[in-house]
C-alpha cells in the first residue's frame, strides 16, 4: 500500500493506522441474566443471582471453583490438615487488599467465618459452617480452623459463594455497596436494570482483561431474544428462551454454548402440609408428572431427566428415574388409597425463570389429569424467598437447585421443604466423616435411593445452561459448577 505523504509525518502515520484497519479489542462487556439479585450480600441470602454476578469477580473465598467443578485455591494460596483430620491450617496470599484499601488478613477470615456459624447468622448455608469449633488467626496470614469431627469436604464447602470473605469494616453497607477482594470492584447498581463493574487496578492475583463489565437483568425471553439479536447485549448467559437458540446457532455474529449445570430442578413438595405430608400422595403426584413432556414442552429438548436429587454428570449418580415413571393410572390408585379418590386442591407457587412458569402450567396440566387441582401464583424472586423458602408457605413449587452437590439439604428438617428422616440424617452424617473414596460413594448413593423412595419431591430435570455471545468473545464458562458469571477471564478477540 501506498501512501501519499500529506506535509507531515504524524499525519500519515494516522493515515496508515487507519489505511490498514488497526483496530483495538473492546475493553468493556454487557452481558445479561434472567435474574436480578435481591441485594448484593452472598454470606446472607439463598438467592443464586447474588453469586451469579459477584462471585469471584467481587467477592474470593479461602477457595474457589473453577470452570471444570474443580475446588482451587482462592485466598488461600495452600492448607493442611492434621493427621485426625479435624485442623485445617490455611496459607493466605500475601499482598490482598480490599476494595477500600485496606488488607486482606487471617482476621477478617476469622470474622466472616464466626458470623457465619453465629447463633444469629443469616447465612443461608449455615450447616456448612456448623462442624466449625473454632478459629484462629494464627498471624495475618494464617488461619486455623479447628473442627468438631473431621470432614474432608471442608475445602469444597470453603469455595461456596456463601463462604466468601467480607470484613467487618464494610458489612454494613454489605447489601447495596459491596466490598470485596476480587478482579473487579462494585461502581453502581440501577434497580431493576443494570449492576455494573469495574476493574480493580489493585488486584492481588490475575488482573482482569475487562476494564467494565455490566450486568443487564432481562427477565422476559421474548425481550431477551430481541436484546441479543439487536445487539443492545454482548452475551446472555442462562439465556431463557431455548427455543431461539437454532436461530442464533446459523446466525455467524453469535456463538451458543450449552453447559451443564449443578441445577436439580425440582417440583419442591411441602412435606409437612396435609396432604402431601402423605408419602403415598407424594408418590401420586410423582408417578403423575411426565418428565420428558415438561423437559420438551418448556425447555426444547434441553435438559437431563433425573429421578433424585444429584446431578447426571457426577460419577456416582444413580439412574433411579424409574421409581417414578410416568404412570397416571398408578397416580390415582394411589390417591385413593390415601383417601383422595377425587383428588384435592394445593398451591403451586411459581418463581420466575422461565422453567418454573412454562414448567409449572405443564405440571398442572399433568396433575389435573389425576384429579390434583392446582392454584397458581407467579411470584418475584424475593417474594418467592419470603414466602416459600422463608415462610414455607406454599403446597407445591419449582425451582432449580444451583448449589454444587448438595443432597446433605435433606438432612435439615427446617428446610423449606421440611423432610425428616434420622436414617437420611445418619447417611449424610457418616458422609462428613468418611475420607475413604469407596465409603462416600457408597452412601451417597445410599442418600439418593432413600429420597427417591421417599418421594419427598417431584424430580424433573438437570437444568442445561445456554449462553448466547458474541462470536468474538473469549473466556466464558460453559458449564456452571457454581452459579456464577465468572468475567474474570473473559476479552474479546483481538
């Protein structure tokens, strides 16, 4: 190429950069979930959308799950364990500062792990701090954690975004201004329509490639198909509408990926509100729902039916779809059986992705077919949390258990769905202590046979994870271990 020279040097340098097309990569990402988080404190909610977008990229665990599943370090560089297995000695990273400046050390360890396992902690995984006896910032970068009993799942339990590391400093304002030790730093949330990130320029570990990341909250698939082919959004992760995704697959602008999830979506069953404190009514209403319609009807195609709760993917799950194979003819026997020869009527409370509302008019559809009247009530995220997952107020209602292998919910009886069983309760205890590979696996499938036959919920499906991106878009996690939008990693192609 040639270049005519225009009375200065500079200028036809500019002429050359912009003759040959030198460009940079973008340095900024907006990118959309389904659900906007309730408040931005993960130590004190159950709502995954919390995770979903400051996990790792605001706020770091002891530990830390990668895209694989795998339990990596996080601000503990390296742990120990004594030879009872019940003393925990971490390694922290030295130079960790938070967002405000300050460090990072085994006290604030020590802080967010006694609130957790407080008398009055609002985590809403407690139990995975309850086999904590103590802790101890050995120096500012030490931390020993002393447990009741050993438990060799300790370091899995640490990467759980309830688990990560907050100071006492900011928990105040913890909920609406979070401060963390992440790649990137909290800049504002707009309610109801964006929370958005920056760069931590300060950061201890890997820096970020982003400078921005902005997170959009979409909740209708019909405006969450027209945002990602308008171009309005980079890349939607948990994209709700998978009946659109051929059309982005031909389309060469976009990339789909399809993942896996940890997300056991479940018809939850109140097992303490009459009737369906009846197990024979339990097992109707199983043998009622046909899976693989719900899995077509409201999902396309996506999703893997699961007759238990744990995920398909995990080497010890077991295929127990069978115990409760669609069998309508059975269903009514049993409500007879159980003194329901005309059914009955329950509430069916409804959350808001997409596989909860198309999911659920299935699932009434399918229960009336038995002669189960359902009352339906699409309900917000947080009036889902306060009524169902909270007040326990609800009959029947679907949603999808994110948490990475987490069948031990069962052995909490004030759990939403109130299952008590002290044989289940023993499984999952000699679960905590067996170190032996041979031993856990035994009894978690143990645990998986005992809640199937139990028929404390309806088992739908493992919840499939669609992204759709732009096609220069590196770095994304395809599969969700965890629930979260880990950027930490992400850039666009150059």
């Amino acid at each position: 190429m040639k270049l005519r020279m225009l009375g200065s040097g500079l200028v036809s340098v500019v002429a050359l950069a912009v003759g040959m097309g030198v460009a940079h990569a973008k340095s900024d990402l907006t990118i959309a979930l389904q659900l906007e988080p309730p408040h931005l404190d993960p130590t004190s909610a159950a709502a995954g959308a919390i995770d979903s977008v400051l996990y790792s990229n605001v706020f770091e665990g002891l530990t830390r799950f990668g895209p694989d599943g795998s339990v990596n370090p996080g601000l503990a560089e390296s742990w120990t364990v004594s030879d009872d297995g019940k003393t925990y000695t971490f390694k922290l990273h030295s130079g960790v500062k938070f967002h405000d400046g300050t460090d990072m050390t085994a006290e604030d360890v020590k802080f967010t792990l006694d609130r957790a396992r407080a008398e009055d902690s609002q985590n809403a995984q407690k139990a995975l701090f309850s086999g904590i006896e103590s802790v101890e910032a050995v120096d500012p970068l030490t931390v020993k954690v002393t447990l009741s009993a050993p438990d060799g799942s300790f370091p899995f339990n640490m990467a759980w975004g309830d688990a990560v590391i907050v100071a006492p400093e900011t928990i105040g304002d913890i909920k609406t201004k979070p401060v963390g030790t992440g790649a990137f730093r909290f800049s504002d949330w707009t309610q109801g329509d964006k929370i958005e990130l920056e760069k931590n320029a300060d950061y201890w570990g890997t820096p970020a490639k982003l400078d921005k990341a902005t997170f959009k909250f979409i909740s209708d698939p019909t405006a969450a198909f027209a945002a990602v082919m308008a171009e309005d959004v980079d890349a939607f992760a948990g994209f709700p509408a998978p009946e659109n995704l051929p059309q982005f697959e031909a389309d060469p602008r976009f990339q789909v990926l399809v993942g896996s999830t940890e997300g056991e979506t479940i018809l939850s069953i109140n097992n303490k509100l009459p009737p369906l404190d009846d197990i024979k009514v339990r097992e109707a209403i199983a043998h009622a729902i046909d899976r693989q319609a719900i899995i077509d009807g409201a999902m396309f195609g996506y999703g893997t039916p699961i007759g238990t709760h744990f995920a398909p993917h995990h080497p010890d799950y077991v295929d127990l779809t069978a115990n409760s194979a669609h069998d309508p003819e059975l269903a009514k026997k049993l409500l007879a059986e159980a003194g329901y020869p005309d059914g009955f009527t329950t509430t069916l409370k409804l959350p808001p992705p997409s596989y909860a509302r198309r999911g659920g008019e299935i699932i009434a559809a399918q229960l009336r077919a038995v002669g189960i009247e359902t009352e339906i009530t699409n309900l917000e995220w947080a009036q889902w949390l306060e009524q169902v997952f909270k007040g326990k107020d609800f009959g029947l209602t679907i949603v999808s258990h994110t948490e990475p292998m987490d069948i031990g919910i069962y052995a909490r009886p004030d759990y939403y769905f109130q299952y008590q069983n002290p044989e289940f309760n023993k499984v999952i205890e000699d679960l905590t202590l067996a170190n032996d590979p041979e031993e856990r696996s035994a009894l978690l499938k143990q645990a998986q046979e005992m809640i199937s036959k139990d028929y404390v919920n309806g088992y739908l499906f493992q919840l499939a994870f669609p992204t759709v991106a732009n096609a220069k878009i590196k770095g994304l996690w395809k599969n969700q271990p965890t629930q979260a939008t880990d950027l930490t990693a992400v850039h666009w192609e150059e």
